[in-house]
C-alpha cells in the first residue's frame, strides 16, 4: 500500500472522529447507556489512530524538508539533514505497520473483563492438579498485568487443585488477551500418585468469556429461582452461622438453537450474601450474551483458514511436557522450553505470538 493509500484511508477517518466527537457530549445518546458506551469506544479508538496519522504525517514532511536541506551548500546544514533523513526513514515503515494495525478492525469484545473457568477433564484427580496448576498460571500473570482476580465459584478435587474454578478478571483489555487460552490444555508428566514412574497425559478446559453489559442481555429476573446455603472453607464461626453462598436456577431458550436450558449459577465468593447474588447475576449475564454472541464467534471464525482466538473450545490448543520442560502451542506451532517460568505466569510471549498471528490474519482480510 502506497503512502497516499494510506493517507487517503486516514483522512477518510477525520470527519467520523468530529462526528463522534459531537455524538458523545449529546445528552441524548448519553441517555442512552447502549449507543454512548458503543460511540465512547469508537471515539478511543479513532483517537489512537488519528494520533498516528499526525505523527506519520510529520515524519513524511520531515523527509521532504530534509531532502531539501540537502540541496543546500552550507556542510552543516546538509550533515543535519542527512541525520533527520536517516532518521524519518527509519521511523515511516515502523509507523505504517503501527497505522495498518490500528486500521484493522477491532473485536469489540477485546476491551471487556472477562470470565474464566478452568474445569479438570480427563485424568482425575491430576486433571484437577492440573487445573489447580493453570488457576494459579493465570493468577501470577494477572497480577503482572495488574489486573484484578476474584474467585466466584470452585470445586476442589479430592487430592488438590480443583474440579472447577470460576473467576472474574478485571483490568484493561482483559478479554481481548485472555481469549487466546480457551480451549484443551493437556499435561504430559509423572503424577505425585504414580509409584511406577510412568509418564501420564491428562487434560484441563480453559473457557475464557466476555463480561457482558447489564442492559446487553435481557434477564426476567422474576423468573430467576433462588437458593441460599452455608459457604464452606476459610472464614471462622461465620462459615457455620450464615447463609451467604447463592444458587440461582434460570430456564433460558437459546435463540440459536431454540433449545431451553436450565442455567445453574453457585457463588461463594463473599460473606456478603447482596453480593454474592449481584456477582451471580453478572456472570448469568455474561454466560447467556457468550452463547447468544457465539453465532457472530462462529461467523467470523468459518472466514478465516487458521483459527487463533476463536472457534471449537474442545480444540487442543496447547501441550506441557514436563520431563522435556516444553510447552508447544499447537495453533501456530511455537515451542519454548522455559516450563518453569511459563507455569510461573510468563505467558506473555506466547500470547504476543499469537497476536502477532491473528493480526497478520486479518491483515490479509482486510487487505492492507
């Protein structure tokens, strides 16, 4: 793509950031929660574009100017053109690629929190350590990341880790991140219960959602049946006394399939039995905009030839063999062998690499 190509698509994008501009200071879409969080999103994005438009825009007039410099006499003048030169030349191929990613469309999930369920599968008790083992992965990157975790609901498995653990992660674009893990996750090492030495494979699902919006997902909640029930571990007398774990049971028709379901929600997570139902009720939201959403996933991902970051979550994405220390992401073959480090929560090249993927994707998509 040409630099007036690309200019020409930047500069078709001025009039819509002034647009939107105006739209998001109007009291009327303001009052309307839908349409303003949709426009205010708009408005970051374009923003970070038209940001790179000026600073591209700067760099192709310095290489002009420098050029002219260099038609001068005085040495000086031309030793500091052909420095500025250098320079913008080093710096345009940087920011078209910066430009033409900025220019693919976004996933308007990506700037979401997220959902995230780590269930044990085949294996037993060491699919649920595990499960345990991937929980506290997961926990360490967060918290590099600076995000915030809360654990809504688990089920421990009878030796350790856990059946199932369902948390809530908070942070900036925690979703458009995390959305990379979904799928089977297996383990190939020597389980704590093996006297025989002898190498085992088991498995864990990781399913990472998109929190949803309250007035995205249409919930009667007259309808919703509610269960009050004492929560079990830490937490002293009042773990005997109160009942402040929630289950709620919701039939929901899935408008997809035209199946209904009964939805079956536990939260645990407070001793605040309010918040409980609140943080319930979230990812009741979350779970039926995930399915109802899953038409549109599954639009997107029959397009593209290799599936990244969506598709079939029974799909094996990812294998960690202990006794080579590997870790090998199936979907763009990447092998590393820093497993120790990996299951300490640096898991940020690997996500990069898949970003990186994805991206060239959808370059090839969108044509740029």
């Amino acid at each position: 793509m040409s630099n007036n190509q690309l200019l020409d698509k930047l500069d078709g994008l001025v009039s819509r950031f002034e647009e939107v501009s105006l739209l998001v200071t109007d009291p009327s879409v303001i009052a309307d929660q839908q349409r303003y969080v949709k426009l205010s999103r708009e408005y970051k994005e374009l923003e970070e574009v038209l940001a790179a438009r000026k600073e591209y825009i700067q760099c192709l007039q310095g290489i002009d100017e420098a050029r002219q410099m260099l038609l001068e006499d005085d040495p000086e003048m031309k030793e500091m053109a052909r420095e500025e030169l250098a320079e913008c030349e080093r710096r345009q191929p940087e920011l078209e690629e910066k430009i033409k990613l900025l220019l693919i469309p976004k996933d308007p999930e990506d700037a979401r929190n997220a959902v995230l369920e780590i269930r044990g599968g085949t294996g037993g008790d060491e699919a649920a350590l595990f499960a345990g083992d991937l929980y506290k992965m997961y926990q360490r990157y967060c918290e590099s990341k600076g995000w915030q975790v809360s654990v809504q609901s688990f089920s421990e498995g009878a030796v350790g880790g856990f059946k199932e653990i369902v948390c809530m992660v908070t942070g900036e674009n925690v979703y458009g991140t995390l959305k990379y893990e979904s799928g089977v996750h297996r383990v190939q090492r020597v389980p704590a219960t093996e006297t025989q030495g002898r190498v085992h494979t088991s498995a864990a699902t990781v399913a990472v959602l998109p929190e949803a919006d309250e007035f995205e997902v249409h919930i009667n909640e007259g309808e919703i049946k509610w269960d009050t029930f004492r929560s079990s571990g830490a937490g002293g007398q009042n773990v005997n006394k109160v009942e402040s774990g929630v289950r709620l049971r919701y039939m929901w028709k899935n408008p997809n399939t035209g199946v209904t379901d009964e939805i079956l929600i536990e939260c645990t997570e407070t001793r605040d039995q309010p918040k409980n139902k609140e943080r319930a009720l979230s990812r009741l939201r979350s779970y039926i905009y995930d399915k109802e959403h899953q038409k549109y996933v599954d639009d997107i991902a029959s397009r593209r030839k290799t599936l990244v970051s969506t598709g079939d979550r029974s799909a094996k994405i990812r294998t960690y063999n202990y006794p080579q220390g590997r870790i090998t992401d199936h979907r763009i073959n990447y092998t590393i062998y820093n497993l120790a480090a990996f299951m300490n929560g640096d898991i940020q090249d690997c996500i990069d690499h898949l970003i990186i993927a994805e991206n060239a994707e959808r370059m090839k998509e969108s044509e740029l």
